[in-house]
C-alpha cells in the first residue's frame, strides 16, 4: 500500500469542507402522565385509609397514633396529614367510605314497592348494621363527627346533605303515591326523618338500650310517629 504525504492529507481535509454537525440530543424524557400521580395518590389515600382502619379496630381510636398509621401504611409520618388534617380528621377518612358504601348499597337495594316507613326502616337498618361492626370505633366517631372541620369532615358534611336529599327524594315519591301529604316538605321531613336516626343511634352508643332495641321499637316507633304526621 502506498503512503500518502501529509501534505496530500491536508489538501484533502480541506476539499472535504467543515465537519458533520453532531447529531441533535436526545429529547427528555417525558414527564408522568397526570393520571398517573393521580393515581398514586389515591393509592396512598387509600394505603393510609386502610392501615388507620386496621389500628383503629384493632388497637381502638384513643390508643391508635398518627405515626403508628404512617408506619402501618407504609409512609412517612408527614404524609398522613396530607390526607387527613389530625387524627379526628383520618377517622372522617374512614368512615366516609364505609358510610357512603353503605348508604349506595342500601338505596340499590331499596324496597321500591313498600310504604314508607318500610323504606326508611331498610336504608337504616343497613346503617345500624354497618356500625354494629365495630361499636367502639363507631362510638368514637358519632363523639367526633358533630362540628367536624377537618378536609375529611367537610367531605362527610357534605355526604350527609347528600343523604338528606336522597331520603328527601323518598319523600317524595311517597307523595306522588298519595302516601305522603302534597303539602309536605320533602326536605324538612328528612331532616325530621334524620334527627330521629341521630337520636337512636346515640342511644344505643351511649349505652341505654341494646342495638335491636334502638332500631326496634325504639326508631321505628319513632318514625311512625312521623309517618303518622306526613300521611294525605
């Protein structure tokens, strides 16, 4: 082979012109979708949500820790309170599933062809029964929940205006069966409806009467009482 001079290699270089330009870089790499942080942080909720509940009834409200929870949960201690303002407010969080469950699944269930009075007794029934799961917690909760201003709480707030006018939509149609007087308020008579609830519930918690009796005869004498009040 032959060589080459280097003056030849110059002239060479020079014909060739400037160099390549180098190849763009690599655009960067995409941020998370926002759907996917979504998501991540339902799942810590929902991590936070189930640990508090474990602790809960298991350890009971007084004796379960903010950082007991995180631990339990798998996260740190700060980030329970990115979900729950205090320890009042992570029990808001887990009732207000467990409530708004029990409430969606009582009204799919709802007798529609019964009076009433049966209809109210079906959707508190099921109610009563959720908290007969767990007295103690439920007790604590009933305690905690009047005034309640926590994020969590506020959310309850709303669930039960929620649940007001549902009972409220009963009402009415009890009206448009000639059941219910047309003159009748729907909405009030529901928060009529509720009191009476309330007033059995805490009754039972308190420690008066056995959980049977608060639902019967205690709320459903009750409530006849006021279906009594809202016949045509």
């Amino acid at each position: 082979m032959s060589k080459v001079s280097t003056g030849s290699t110059k002239r060479a270089k020079r014909r060739q012109g400037p160099a390549a330009p180098a190849p763009p870089a690599a655009p960067p790499a995409p941020e998370p979708e926002r759907g996917g942080r979504a998501q991540q942080k339902l799942d810590t909720r929902r991590r936070i949500r189930d640990a508090a509940w474990a602790l809960f009834t298991e350890l009971g409200y007084d004796d379960t820790t903010t950082k007991a929870v995180a631990e339990r949960a798998g996260v740190a201690a700060g980030t329970v309170f990115v979900h729950a303002r205090d320890k009042a407010d992570l029990l808001m969080l887990v009732m207000h599933d467990r409530l708004s469950a029990a409430v969606d699944a009582a009204f799919e269930a709802l007798p529609r062809r019964e009076p009433l009075l049966a209809q109210l007794m079906h959707v508190f029934q099921a109610l009563f029964a959720m908290y007969g799961e767990h007295p103690l917690v439920a007790q604590a909760f009933v305690k905690a929940f009047p005034g309640a201003s926590g994020p969590n709480g506020e959310r309850l707030n709303a669930l039960t205006f929620a649940f007001l006018h549902r009972v409220a939509g009963l009402v009415r149609d009890a009206q448009a069966r000639g059941e219910v007087a047309g003159d009748i308020d729907p909405l009030a008579a529901a928060h009529n409806v509720f009191a009476l609830y309330f007033a059995a519930l805490l009754s039972w918690l308190s420690g008066f009467v056995s959980l049977g009796a608060a639902l019967d005869p205690g709320l459903k004498s009750a409530l006849a009482l006021q279906h009594r009040g809202l016949r045509a």
